[in-house]
C-alpha cells in the first residue's frame, strides 16, 4: 500500500473508528434520545470493526 494512503488512513480513518466506539459507548449510556439508545451496540461494532481493519494499514511508528 502507497504511503500517502497509509497516512490518510492513520490520520483519519482510525481516529474516526475510534470515535465511533466512544460514542456508541456514550448512546448506551444515555436515555434521552431513543435512536441512539437502540443503535448503540450496532454504532460500537461498526467502530470496532473498523478500527480492526484499518489499524493494520496506519502508519507504523519508528518505520521510515
């Protein structure tokens, strides 16, 4: 894989998984909007997912 794709990758890509999970973390936790509350696991697992694919491709630190 290019190294420009592994940047946008570990710059975006991840970060974005990773927010996926804090926040379908937080809609399980919050009873207020019922939308969020149902799809709460389904939100966790697609950032889980994701975060499991596209670590692999990130950038790996100290590699040049």
């Amino acid at each position: 894989m290019r190294d420009d794709h592994r940047q946008i990758i570990g710059k975006y890509v991840v970060p974005l998984a990773m927010l996926l999970m804090i926040v379908g973390f937080i809609s399980l936790c919050q009873p207020w909007i019922e939308f969020l509350h149902v799809y709460s696991v389904a939100i966790t697992i697609i950032g889980l997912i994701l975060f499991t694919i596209f670590a692999r491709f990130a950038p790996q630190p100290g590699k040049h």
